[in-house]
C-alpha cells in the first residue's frame, strides 16, 4: 500500500496554498462573484483537471503498453453542479485514434485511471484534528 500526502495552508481571503510530497505548490482561490481574488483556480476545477490529465495519461499508457503510439490525444472534462457537489462529470477525448482504436484504449483507460476509479467507488473519507 501506498499513501501519498498534500498540504494546504490558507494565505487569508478565499485563498489557500498546497504543496504536493513538498515538491509542487498550487494556488487555490475562489472566484470574485464567490468573494475571492480569482489569483487561482477554484477547488473544483483542480478536481476536473485531475480527471482530465489522469485519464489522458491513461489513455496514453494503455497505448503504449500495447506497442501504439496514442498521436494527438485531448481530454476536455465538464462537470455539472447540483447543491455542493457535481450531479454529473462528463469525459470527452478528441484523438487522431481509430474509433476502434479509441474504444479498446478507453475501456483499458477506465481500468488504470486512478482519479475516476477513486470517484467511482468512493474512498471512506476521515477528518480528524491537531491544535497547532
């Protein structure tokens, strides 16, 4: 088993800063119309651009492992709200694939992509606290 670990600091408004395994930072804020700065991306969008790189790094294993070379490959992800979550996630690739090709990397993408495997089963989420 293997964990990985990001941290989050708020820097004050609506903005938070994360470091990834102490290597890659991120700045996370919120829009004007939600009373941030808009100096970065919202939470959410991170969450759809982690389904998008995942699931084209997927797609581009699953090629690779099958001695193809993937071509052009572009993953745009929309994401519908409903109260405080997304109702739907919608996946769309535009590739220089074959249709066949494209069927038989996404069915092997869907088996090694992390993000949407971790979305559709979800993990038990545990919250716990530290005074510091």
């Amino acid at each position: 088993m293997t964990t990985r670990t990001v941290e989050a600091e708020w820097r004050g408004g609506y903005q938070v800063e994360v470091v990834t395994e102490g290597r890659f930072r991120l700045l996370v804020d919120e829009p004007e119309s939600a009373g941030g700065t808009d100096t970065g991306a919202q939470p959410t969008d991170y969450l759809l651009a982690a389904i998008a790189s995942c699931f084209a790094l997927a797609l581009v294993h699953s090629a690779r492992k099958r001695g193809q070379e993937p071509g052009s490959v572009r993953v745009s992800v929309t994401g519908t709200y409903e109260g405080p979550r997304y109702r739907d996630i919608a996946i769309d690739i535009v590739s220089s694939l074959s249709d066949e090709q494209a069927h038989l990397l996404i069915e092997a993408a869907q088996r090694v992509c992390y993000v949407t495997n971790t979305l559709r089963e979800p993990p038990r989420i545990t919250i716990g606290h530290t005074r510091g």
